[in-house]
C-alpha cells in the first residue's frame, strides 16, 4: 500500500510540474511574440465613444488632466511589470521624439503609490511625465493585463495594444505622424 501511495505522490508532482511548465512557456511564448503594432492595425480599430476618465495626479499629488485637441498617449503600467520594464526604454525614446510636439501629450500612469514609483524611475534613469489617477481606476479601461496602452483623440480611443510594444518602431511612428497631421 505504501508502495501505490508513493506512485499516486509522484504521478501527482509529475502532473503539477508539467502544468507548471506549460503555463511558464505559454506565457514567455506569448512575450516574445509581442510586436509593434502597425499602422495598418491601428486604422483599423473602429471608432469609440469618448472616455469618461478621471483626473490625474502627478508623483508630487498636483492635480493634471488629460488634455483636449491634442493626440494622447496613455501608457497603464506597473514597477513589478516584467513586459513594462520592458517596453519603457521605447516609450522613452518616443518621448524624446515628441515631447516638443505642440499636438502631443504624453501620460504614463501607474496605480502604484509615489513612494514606489519616484524611486524606479530615478534608478532607470526615465524622464517620463508620470501620473495617478485621482479617482477609482476607470471602467472604460478595465483590463486585466498591463501594460495597455491607448492612442487618444478627442477623448476617443484611435489605437490600443496590451503587451510590450517598441514604441519607437518606424511603423508605429508613421502612424503617429499621420494622426498628428489631420490635427
């Protein structure tokens, strides 16, 4: 009897590793597959309704807001993140491209405290403008996966990718340069 009770204990880890392992891979598989969305998948998205999204608040507690007539990119994201920490040295980089820009606003926000993010950031060296939202997590954003990122204008979700994304890519680029056009 004993002999059966070790079978059935190591039939059972065998199937808890094997699960284990499926799940890692299919996961790590999906990460990697992650690409930058193009511009022919951004035009694709159907029109929405305007967000009904809360204010912000910046790391110090000032109020913000999402700005109006302007192309908005908002990035939901997190410190503990893997595909954030991932994607952010391409946000950068397109921040850096347009952060200048007087049709473009950058928001790249975080349900994490100051306490948590101020320090991350000053580590990886982001020069980034990070927020908060003031109030509950909107429920038009409701998602369970971070990082998700919208294109907004006039309030309206144009674009949107879950996952890391170069965010520097050419095509990616292209599109927002098309967007900031008609503007």
């Amino acid at each position: 009897m004993k002999l059966n009770g070790k079978i059935i204990l190591v039939a059972l880890l065998a199937i808890l590793a094997f699960t284990a392992l499926y799940y890692s891979f299919k996961t790590e598989t999906q990460n990697e597959t992650a690409t930058p969305a193009t511009s022919d998948e951004f035009a694709a998205l159907p029109a929405s309704q305007a967000l009904n999204l809360p204010g912000l608040t910046d790391l110090q507690g000032q109020p913000a807001a999402l700005e109006t007539n302007k192309l908005v990119f908002l990035n939901l994201w997190a410190t503990w993140c893997g595909p954030c920490n991932t994607e952010m040295p391409s946000i950068q980089a397109l921040y850096e491209k347009y952060k200048s820009h007087p049709k473009m606003a950058f928001y790249i926000v975080s349900d994490e405290d100051a306490g948590t993010v101020q320090p991350f950031i000053e580590r990886k060296g982001y020069q980034l403008p990070f927020y908060r939202f003031a109030g509950n997590y909107p429920a038009e954003l409701n998602g369970n996966a971070i990082p998700r990122t919208y294109l907004l204008r006039d309030g309206k979700v144009i674009a949107q990718e879950v996952g890391a994304v170069r965010w520097d890519d050419p095509q990616v680029v292209t599109f927002i340069e098309e967007q900031l056009k008609t503007l």
